[in-house]
C-alpha cells in the first residue's frame, strides 16, 4: 500500500528537485515532512510539515546548516509556507516506543496544517499512515520540500529544549538538545533522572531509583501506563532503546 523510495547519494542534486517536479507536474498540493529528536535521552520528537508557496528557494538538510542559517531559513519558510508541527512527549515515546511516537507527531504535524495535502513526502521509512503517504530514505537530502521540513522541526525542537534548561536549571539543553553526551550523562548522575527524560531509555532508566519512582506515582506526576512500561524494560520483557 505505501512506497518507501531508497536513493543513492550518486547525482543527488539531480534528483533534489525531480520528486517535486514530478508532484508538479500532476498540480498536486504536497506535504514535505520531516522530524527532529527520535534518538535524544530526553525532550519530544517533534514532527513539521511544509506546504511550499512556491519553489524559488533551495533549502538545505537542517543538520549541514548552521544555527544561524537554519534560523534565517524557518523565518522565510513559516513566512511562505503553510507550516504544521506535531510534537509526541516523552511520555509518549516511553508507552509506545520512539517509532510509533513519531509516527503520532507526523499526524499531529499533517493535520495542523491550514490545508489538506494530496500526497505527503516523509523522510525516513516505516513512517507512512495513510495512502497518501511516500517515505524516501535521505528526503532532507533529496527532496527540497522535506528540506524545509527538517529545517522547521530542528529549529522548533532546539527552541524547546532551550526553554527547558530554564525550567530544569541542572541540565543543559541549550547546549545538548537532550541528546546522549558526555556532559548529559554527568548531568543525569548529578541529579537524577527527570519526567522530561525518556525513562525507558538504559542510560536514564538505569539511574531511576525505588523512591524516585514511588513518589512520582504518589504526587500522581507518573501515569500507570509509562509506570509499566518502565518496569517491563527494567525486567528486560521488551526491547531495549
């Protein structure tokens, strides 16, 4: 029922522009997305969908570009574009696995869109959730229109976590977004994991204790869903992350 396209790096740039015209071509509105935080330990996966205006810009794969450069980019794109964004908590992440969450923000991404589009281009695989869906392996690569996508989702992903090191001022996600470095792991031996974190996930499940986790359940801050679905991981009844 869906497609999923695989497509060499040889001649990328040939075919940056060949999905889109094709789509074109056919006058169909179609939807590039892309998401940003699938592998961090902690923060959402968040999910954008881009309905160009018109194609007079290239936009770039958000992770070559600069902070700066992905900056002056959004602002053009959410100024020109029909901008949609999803987000899928930590919580999320932690009862229906990181795949299925991301899946759930794309949605949420898609139908915060001020129209309806005809097809929807998804960077990735296994992503698909509906007919109209194509994934393409490398899309914020290869596609210009999940370009932009990507470049909404990093920038509205950094922002957030920004905000956070406010909130949780022992952990610096101005500087690590959430993601699993050196600087993060020291910061999650210092003081813990948080509610913020993905506490399935080894690295910050393994520093949960008994009474961190039964004062959550008390202060009815843990949800009996995501409290089983961390005892399962601590008993090795599914997957690890």
């Amino acid at each position: 029922m869906y497609n999923t396209i695989m497509l060499s790096s040889q001649n990328a740039e040939k075919r940056r522009y060949a999905i889109d015209d094709e789509y074109m071509s056919a006058k169909l509105t179609v939807a590039g997305v892309d998401e940003a935080g699938r592998g961090p330990w902690a923060g959402p996966v968040v999910a954008a969908a881009v309905v160009p205006d018109e194609f007079d810009t290239e936009y770039a794969d958000s992770k070559v570009l600069s902070s700066v450069q992905r900056n002056k980019l959004f602002s053009r794109i959410v100024s020109t574009c029909s901008v949609g964004v999803g987000i899928a908590s930590p919580e999320e992440v932690d009862v229906l696995n990181v795949l299925n969450a991301t899946r759930i923000a794309i949605v949420r991404a898609v139908d915060n869109l001020d129209i309806v589009p005809e097809r929807i281009l998804i960077d990735g695989k296994h992503l698909e959730f509906d007919s109209r869906c194509r994934c393409i392996v490398s899309g914020d690569r290869l596609d210009n229109t999940i370009a932009a996508a990507s470049i909404v989702a990093k920038v509205v992903r950094d922002s957030y976590m920004s905000s956070l090191s406010l909130i949780l001022p022992g952990f610096s996600f101005f500087a690590h977004k959430g993601y699993g470095t050196s600087l993060h792991r020291v910061e999650l031996q210092t003081s813990g994991p948080t509610l913020w974190h993905r506490l399935t996930y080894s690295p910050v499940r393994e520093l949960i204790t008994s009474e961190t986790m039964k004062n959550w359940l008390l202060k009815g801050l843990l949800s009996e869903m995501r409290h089983e679905s961390i005892v399962k991981k601590m008993k090795g009844d599914i997957d690890d992350v």
